[in-house]
C-alpha cells in the first residue's frame, strides 16, 4: 500500500456515526456534528438555554494545543459563553460522560451535564 498519510475515523458500530476524525482534521463531520448537538441539547455554559443547533462547536481542547476533533472533544456553546471560555481567568475540562467542568475568574467551580436523553 502506498498511501502518504492516513485518517483515522472513529465509526459508531450500530449507526455508523462518526465519532472522532482524531487530529485527521479541525472541522467537524456533519455525523459528529449531530452526535454533539443531540448529546448537549442546549450551550454547555452553567444557566444558558440556548439551543444546541444555534450554537458553535467548541473544541474543549483547543486545536492548536493538541486537541482532537471528537465526542469526547467537543461542546455546544453559544457564541457569547465560547468567546468568554477564551477570556482570561476561565477554564473548562471535559470529563467523560460529555460532563464539563468550569471554573470561573473567580475560582468557582460549575458542572454541567449533557441533556438527558428522550428515551
């Protein structure tokens, strides 16, 4: 085989869903994109009710700092709590389960929880 590179691409094995394109790449399949959005239901920031479709895609893991485009990866943010996610004093760890963990400038501590699902 004479391939100059390789993508890896993580399938859901009953959907076919893709869930992780790794570092393969920094925008997000349609596939993930949907898996994101049905898992949040709103923007991940502690109190916002926005819905997921009107949100960004946010790597939690910045790209540029290694990163990966993945479920594990990835949460919806309006653009109001993702541009202040970058502001200084803020940080944000995602756990599994698609928990995110903030803490603010002033050292407080919020989790959040995917919505639950419909069924």
């Amino acid at each position: 085989m004479n391939a100059p590179s390789f993508t890896r691409i993580l399938i859901q094995p009953e959907t076919g869903a893709v869930l992780s394109v790794g570092r393969g790449q920094y925008r997000v399949p349609a596939d993930l994109q949907r898996a994101v959005r049905l898992r949040d239901g709103t923007c991940r920031a502690p109190g916002c009710g926005r819905r997921a479709r009107a949100c960004d895609l946010d790597h939690s893991v910045a790209w540029e700092d290694g990163g990966t485009t993945a479920v594990g990866n990835l949460a919806c943010l309006c653009r109001h709590h993702h541009r202040m996610k970058h502001l200084p004093g803020w940080s944000l760890d995602h756990g599994p389960g698609g928990v995110l963990e903030w803490t603010t400038p002033a050292g407080r501590h919020h989790r959040t929880a995917p919505d639950p699902a419909p069924f």
